[in-house]
C-alpha cells in the first residue's frame, strides 16, 4: 500500500492497519490519523452534499447503524480546502471515491489523478445510505480505471449475492485491490415508540456482529482473485485481527472502534503482534498462508 508495493513495512509480524472510510475525521483527530499507516478519507463525490435528515446514527446491542449519506464538500472544494491540510499529516493518503454514474466516478479519479501525495483511491461501489449507480461494479471499476493511473481498490458490499464472482470481475476491469467489507443495511426501532430511530429508516449497520460476515466475504475473495484485500468489519483486538489475516486479509481498517476508542490502532497493532508470536509464526503472512493451503485443498477435493 505504500508507493514500494502491496504492502506498508510494519516490522515484519504486524499488517498494516487503516481506518474504515468515514469513520475518522483526521484533520480533528490528527494524532489518532497519524497512528495510521494510511488514512482513508470520507468518501468524496463531484458535487457538494449536505447528506441525510439527521438522526444519521444509531447504536444496538451488536451493531451501530448510519445514514450519513455521503455529505461532502465536493471533489473541487475537497481539493482546494482539504487535500493540503492532509498532506500536512506526513501519512499516506488513501481517497474514496463516490458517484452515481460510471461518469462520476471517472470525473473523480481525473481529478485525483494530478495530486501526487494520493496514494490510492479506494471506489465506494457499495454505500447502502444512498441510490446506486445503474452500471454494475465492473463498469464503475472500468471507468476509473481509464480516468488515473492511481492504484485502485474496489470497496464491495457483504449482501452480494456471490461476492466472490463480483471480486473477479472487478479485478478483470482494473482494480488493483479489494476492502472488504462496507456496511450492511440494517434497521433499529426506539423500544418505546416502535419508530425507526434514523430519519430516513433504515441505515448502514456495523459493529462486532459484521465481523462473521466480513470474514466470509474475505475468505471466498482471497480464493477468487490474487489482489491484496484490506479487511474491515468488526475488528476491535488483535483477535480478531488475527482471523482476518488468516481469512486472507493483507491489510486492516478499523472502524467502529475509532469512535469509542481512538487509541485503538496502536493497541491493535500490539495485539496482533503478541497473536502472532504466541502463536508460534515469525510473521503475520505466514498465517495468511494459511488461507493459501485451504484454497489449494478446497482445489484438490473439487478434482
């Protein structure tokens, strides 16, 4: 994820660890961005939007749900007041994409593609808040991809109906990378009123419940395609980090995490850290090979 390659230098028995787009706001947190081995921005779209009616958020036992719905300054506007000021936080620089036409999304990535301290545009082809562009991923992926010549890594939704195939397909149109995976759309009802507890019903639900969701999604991607995956989705300890590294992630994000505990990336790394030696590996991609041998048995039985 760096400009030398795949993969960010942590010392050898870590990952690195990202924030989940939206989740963090870098130029308010910037110590928190700078404990990062690359921020993610809020997802950026052609015009200014002001987003949804609040209430945007709403948290349950397992889950917190949004309805933020994109709000943005703009790509013009994003560039001019935002974009210096992170360039400032010395940290590599990962920018999502938005749109709802594949001509959105190629304006974008032309925009971006002149800024030399953007290090990847990661496409937002799954926001559940908001209405989806009529081409399929594919042709999204596509018309970025002709628009920069910037890395690209397609975010996907988990209620794909084959995750797996959508995976090859973007790789087919460009993508250089997958994250994995964006929110799934959830609802949450006030106990008392039985009214939805989003101004708009129902919302983005993420938390520790994504978690088995999101390692599934990985696991069947690192079989379909040979891109590296950045896992996000529930991932609050070395733990956890640990399955998604074995699932096939080569790199995390956290996300809903951040909001209750800013220091997590440190202590994530640690964990992690600590999983992996415990455990007796040298590194951490020593156990994703682990997701290698299981593809290549899941092979062998199918012959």
């Amino acid at each position: 994820m760096s400009r030398e390659g795949d993969e960010l230098s942590t010392g050898g028995v870590s990952v690195p660890i990202l924030n989940a787009s939206g989740c963090l706001d870098a130029l308010t947190a910037p110590g928190v961005a700078q404990s990062l081995d690359a921020f993610v921005t809020k997802t950026v779209t052609p015009l200014a939007r002001e987003g949804n009616p609040p209430p945007r958020i709403a948290e349950t036992d397992e889950w917190m749900l949004n309805s933020i719905g994109l709000q943005n300054p703009g790509i013009d506007a994003w560039v001019e007041q935002s974009y210096p000021r992170l360039r400032e936080l010395g940290v590599p620089l990962w920018v999502s994409v938005g749109g709802f036409s594949a001509s959105d999304y190629a304006f974008v990535c032309e925009r971006l593609d002149a800024l030399e301290d953007v290090d990847v545009l990661e496409l937002n082809l799954s926001c559940p808040n908001v209405d989806e562009a009529p081409e399929t991923a594919a042709e999204l992926t596509a018309a970025a991809r002709a628009a920069t010549s910037k890395r690209l890594y397609a975010k996907l939704s988990p209620a794909l109906p084959d995750v797996a195939e959508a995976a090859r397909a973007v790789a087919n149109a460009g993508a250089d990378g997958l994250s994995l995976v964006n929110t799934l759309r959830g609802l949450a009802l006030d106990p008392a009123t039985l009214r939805p507890r989003l101004a708009l019903g129902p919302g983005g639900a993420s938390g520790p419940a994504l978690r088995p969701i999101a390692l599934a999604c990985i696991y069947a991607c690192a079989r379909a395609v040979e891109l590296p995956i950045v896992g996000m989705g529930g991932i609050a300890s070395g733990r956890d980090a640990v399955q998604f590294v074995a699932a096939g992630a080569t790199a995390l994000a956290l996300g809903t995490i951040l909001f209750g505990d800013p220091a997590a990336p440190g202590r994530v790394r640690a964990e992690l850290a600590a999983e992996v030696t415990s455990r007796g590996y040298a590194s951490a991609a020593e156990i994703r090979e682990l997701a290698r041998e299981s593809a290549s048995l899941s092979i062998a039985s199918a012959e």
